[in-house]
C-alpha cells in the first residue's frame, strides 16, 4: 500500500480539533479545555508547573509551564514509553530534584530529572499497592507516599524504594448515603494531595467515584498536626460536588489547591465535559477558621473572573505543525507505543510519512494513530494531504 504524506496536520489524523473560540472569562475559569484531568502543580517563585493524567498515549506525563495559572506551555515529556494506563500522577520537587510518581499496570512508579525541563529517568517500579500516589516528608523528616483509601508508606531517603508496608492513617469523609454516587457501598477515597500551612497538614482528597453518575465525584479536606493523623475532616465538606445532573458542570471533583507569591489562593479541579472530556478549571479560595473554601468573599463563585497574574501571554492549547522539524512537537501524542519504523519525519522534508504496519480489527489496537486532545467547547480542523 502507497504510503501517505501528511503536511500541514493541525490536529489528529482521526478528528482532534483546534478551537475556534477564545478563553472567556466567565467562571469557571477555564485552564486547559481539553481531557487533562488529575491536576498535580507546584510553584517555584512566580514558576507553576503541572502534569496530568495521560492514559494510554505516548509519550506520556506532558509536563507544562505558566506563570499565570491560566496560560500553559508545554515544555516536557516526562514517559517515553508505556507500561500500561498512566493516570492521577504526582510531580514534586524535593532537595533539588524533581519526581514524578504514578500508577499503571497495578503497579507504582516513580521518575525523576534534575531539570525539569528534562531529560527524565526511566520509571522505576516502586512496591507498592494502590492508586493515586501522593509524595510528602513527614514531620520526623522520612519521606512518604500516600496513596488512596488514607494509606500511607514509607520511602527511602532517595525516593526511589518503598521501606516498609503501608498502613491506614485516614478513613475519609462520610458524605449522605442517599447521595448518588458509583456506589456499592465504596468511598472511592482517593486522589491525595498534601499541603502544610499554619502548623497543619492539609489533605485534599477525592470521594464518591468517577465512573458513576454525574453527581458522584467530590473533593473533601482534612487536616492533621501530623501526616499519621489523626484526621480531622472539614465542616464544610465537601470542598466542591455536583449536586444535581441538571449542573453543566458534571462530576467535579480530583482537585488540588496552589497559591502564588504574593499568597493568594486557588483550586484547580476537573469537571467532566462529555465528549471534551474531563477540563481543569480555576477557583478562588478563602481560608475561614483555618480551612479552605472556594468561591469569593461571599462564598459564591463568581461569574468573572481575573486572569490571577497579568501580563501574560495568551497561549494557544492546540497547534499547527508543518513537520519540518526533526522531532514532533510536544503537543502530538501516539496511540500506545507507536511502531517507529512505521512512520518518520526524515524521508520528505516538511511531511509526515505513515505506513502501513499491520491490519487491525478497531482503532483501539492502531498504535500508529497520532492525536492531540480535543479542545471545546467548539472546534474545528484542517488536514493537508499530499
């Protein structure tokens, strides 16, 4: 079979699209309309950095950039290849290095770079069960990893093995039983993210599930003068929920808070947009009686909201691509592990060449399928053939 020469591809070779609207300004404010979920950001200085959930695509852990918590770029790919689905990971700087940790396979792993920016380590395989796992030091100045149902374990001092096993240190908040949730009699207690302030361990934490219905997810948040507990739930819990199917915004929850330099706060949750996927989205936050609330100052969410941080440009999710260079951009994604001497950038300057590999039954299986994720809430394409 001829193969086909691809110039000029704005977005996948299947139906990804570049948005034709722009950022409103309208709340929630929109971070990345695309299916990002599982949010893990740090600051350093004016510097925020975040990664997300990637799946099934490779590379994997794309790892972005902004200065305004609005407007991100990214700037590295973090996994070159797939054990397995890559979800809910944790990126992190301790004593100069940077790890991010995630789960895949039913397993653990962790990897690391000392620049950000890369290049990054091959993951190392950590033993440990579990979900969603969540890195901090503790207060004795071990280094921990949570993961979900409140567990917790040790790890060595480099971060790169598991020292012990793993124990419960924190049962959850129970939300109402007539709350339509993924149900059977699970929490879904996972999604850890931890924070110190004020001589308080913070943990912001996911419940209720994400396969359920559209009222199932939520974020909670409990505090504790120790990262063993005890626990000390929220009044006023949960931190955001779905409370209603009729909300637009369905299943919000698996959410983190950040602050800026000059010491305001946000929250950075996903909110699930049907086809879109699940989007990020920003919040104010207050802190009242030492705990974290969203909305204003009325405890509303506003209708407009300001860019956090101004000055910034305005920096577009998806992107054009003429293929004239010798590496894709970071934006492009394959379906799995892509089959390498089934496609290249070197053959004709300036195109994509695609050959055929193999005959597969469904697209789930046709690993040389090269995307970029959807951006809503309208979009559209254009695809140049030679």
């Amino acid at each position: 079979m001829n193969s086909t020469r691809i110039s000029k591809l704005i977005l996948s070779l299947l139906f990804l699209c570049l948005a034709t609207t722009g950022r409103a300004q309208t709340f929630p404010r929109l971070l990345l309309g695309g299916d990002y979920p599982d949010p893990s950001i740090i600051r350093e200085g004016k510097d925020f950095y975040m990664t997300n959930s990637s799946f099934n695509y490779a590379p994997g852990l794309l790892v972005w950039h902004s200065t305004d918590l609005v407007n991100w770029t990214p700037i590295a790919r973090a996994l070159h290849a797939l054990d397995g689905s890559v979800y809910a990971p944790d990126l992190v700087k301790y004593k100069g290095r940077y790890y991010i940790y995630y789960p895949a396979a039913g397993a653990n792993y962790v990897v690391y770079a000392d620049n950000i920016r890369g290049p990054w380590s091959q993951p190392v395989k950590l033993d440990l069960t579990g979900i969603d796992p969540c890195f901090f030091q503790a207060e004795d100045g071990i280094r921990d990893l949570y993961v979900d149902k409140g567990a917790i374990a040790p790890l060595s001092g480099d971060g790169l093995k598991v020292t012990g096993p793993k124990k419960t240190v924190y049962e959850g908040w129970q939300f109402p039983k007539e709350w339509k949730t993924e149900g059977n009699g699970d929490m879904f207690l996972e999604g850890p993210k931890l924070l110190h302030k004020d001589g308080y361990y913070y943990m912001v934490s996911a419940e209720g599930g994400t396969a359920g219905p559209a009222t199932s997810h939520m974020v909670v948040v409990a505090r504790s003068k120790s990262v063993f507990g005890p626990w000390e739930n929220s009044p006023y819990n949960p931190l955001v929920h779905t409370y209603s199917a009729s909300d637009p915004w369905w299943s919000k929850g698996h959410g983190t808070l950040i602050d800026d330099a000059e010491g305001n706060w946000y929250g950075v949750i996903f909110q699930d947009r049907g086809g879109v996927g699940r989007v990020l989205t920003l919040s104010p936050c207050r802190w009242i009686d030492g705990w974290p609330m969203l909305g204003d100052e009325n405890g509303r969410v506003p209708e407009v909201m300001e860019v956090p941080v101004k000055g910034g440009p305005v920096i577009p999710l998806v992107v054009s691509d003429e293929f004239d260079g010798d590496k894709l951009k970071m934006e492009w994604q394959w379906n799995h592990n892509p089959v390498d001497e089934a496609w290249t950038l070197k053959e004709h300057k300036g195109f994509l060449r695609l050959k055929t590999n193999k005959i597969v039954q469904n697209l789930y299986e046709a690993r040389n399928t090269l995307t970029q994720r959807m951006e809503g809430p309208e979009c559209s394409g254009r695809i140049g053939l030679d």
